[in-house]
C-alpha cells in the first residue's frame, strides 16, 4: 500500500499520516506530555512545507482548537495541495470546551470554517463528539445538517470523531468516515473491522497516545502493518520530529 491513499468510500485521495494542527492554535487544557510554546505565522509555515514536500496533504484541524482555522487559512498556500478535515460540535471558549450539536449551529460552524479556511468546500466534516456519541446521531439534527451542507456542495465526506464503540459502529453505518482511536493501549477493533466490512474511510486519532507512547516504531508498525486503517492523524510542531515519523510510517507503508 502507497503513502498516497484512497480515503475508502470517498473519491479522496489522503496521506496514510495527517497533520494535526491543535498546537497551532492552542496551548491551554491539552494533554501533552511537554510543555510548547505556539508557533509563529514563519514556523507554521515552515512545518507545512516540510509537511507538504514529504508526501503530506491531510490537515486534521477544528473550531475547538482556538486559532487553528484562522491560521490555515491564511498559511496554507495552494488549496489544491490539501484535504481539509474539520470538526463541528465543540468550541473552545474562556479555557474551557462547549458543545453543541443543533442544526443551527451546525451549520454555522460550518460556514464559520469555510470563511476562516479561506476555502469554498471542507474536503471532511467530522462531528467533534462530547462522549455521548449515540445521543448526537440519535437525538440532535447535526447529522440531518451535515448531509444538506454535503448536498450543497459545501463538504465532500461527513463522519464522526467518536469515543465509544456503540457510537462509533453506528457512526459508521451512517456516515462516510469514522475517527475512532487505535494504539497500543487501546485499540477500537470493532469499529474498524466494521468500517472495513461496510466500505468507510478510517481516521485514527491517538495513534501515538497524544506523545506518551513508550515506542513510536511499535505504534506506526501496529497502525500500518495490515490495511484497514486509512489516515493516521499525527499532531507535531517539530519539523524533525513530522519527518521522522513519515519516515517511519513510509517505511511500514511500502512492506503492506
């Protein structure tokens, strides 16, 4: 299997790493083993040029995470070089996370995103869940919405980033994409083998358990030894550190 992916069920094509961006745009309430100071406008800059020449073009990003959006959409460059992943559901306000998942914000989050990624369409729209992954696509208009902004043109693959294993088996069965989390401590099995079964794009998050894996070899060889798993969302702000790991991932990619 490539680098360069189908993201399956859709007509995207995905880098097996993505990049995640929340350390561009906030520092408070994450949970990273080390301390960071937010980049300035020339190191982002800096890292998604190495980013984009070293084979990646996935950009994992979200409202809840301060000024990401606003940011990409001012450095990003060329569109065409990047699908564009976004989330709806939470923010990130006074320290602390909202959510909500009416239409009406839903939809407003998505015009919001739009706006700050100077962009006319979100390749992915992942709900950004608050635990209650059932109630969201049971109980709320969030999914009924992102499937009239996808009829509109305005996302291309809707999913959910989920944190339960009903959640998530669900998600899948009804959306185009599912990210669900799968590293050495924990892996979301049933969901990914039911993606698998029933044609859905998998994006993993957490495969280096937010920095605190003991063995980042192990961990890419677990999430690229077989197929099943499409994108793997790796957030860094240390180009050394984003180039050894597509090293790594590369290296596992090209023996499937």
């Amino acid at each position: 299997m490539s680098f360069l992916r189908q993201l399956t069920g859709t007509d995207l094509m995905v880098s097996a790493l993505g990049l995640g961006t929340v350390k561009i745009g906030r520092d408070q309430s994450v949970k990273y083993p080390d301390s960071f100071t937010i980049p300035d406008d020339n190191e982002v800059i800096h890292l998604l040029s190495r980013a984009r020449d070293a084979g990646i073009n996935l950009i994992d990003t979200a409202p809840a995470y301060g000024t990401s959006e606003e940011r990409l959409g001012k450095l990003l460059g060329d569109r065409n070089d990047w699908v564009i992943a976004t989330k709806c559901g939470e923010e990130f306000e006074g320290g602390q996370s909202l959510f909500d998942f009416s239409g009406e914000h839903t939809r407003m989050s998505i015009e919001r995103s739009l706006d700050r990624l100077n962009t006319d369409y979100l390749d992915i729209v992942l709900i950004h869940s608050d635990g209650n992954d059932e109630a969201i696509l049971n109980k709320t208009d969030c999914v009924e919405t992102l499937k009239a902004c996808q009829a509109e043109g305005k996302i291309r693959a809707i999913g959910m980033s989920t944190k339960t294993v009903e959640g998530g088996l669900q998600a899948a069965s009804i959306l185009d994409v599912v990210m669900l989390t799968y590293n050495l401590e924990q892996q979301d099995q049933e969901v990914l083998d039911y993606a698998n079964a029933h044609g859905k794009g998998v994006l993993v998050k957490k495969g280096l358990m937010s920095g605190h894996t003991g063995s980042i070899a192990q961990s890419m060889e677990l999430l690229f030894a077989g197929p099943g798993i499409d994108s793997v969302i790796v957030g860094t702000i240390n180009p050394a550190h984003l180039v050894e790991n597509i090293s790594l991932a590369k290296g596992f990619t090209e023996k499937v």
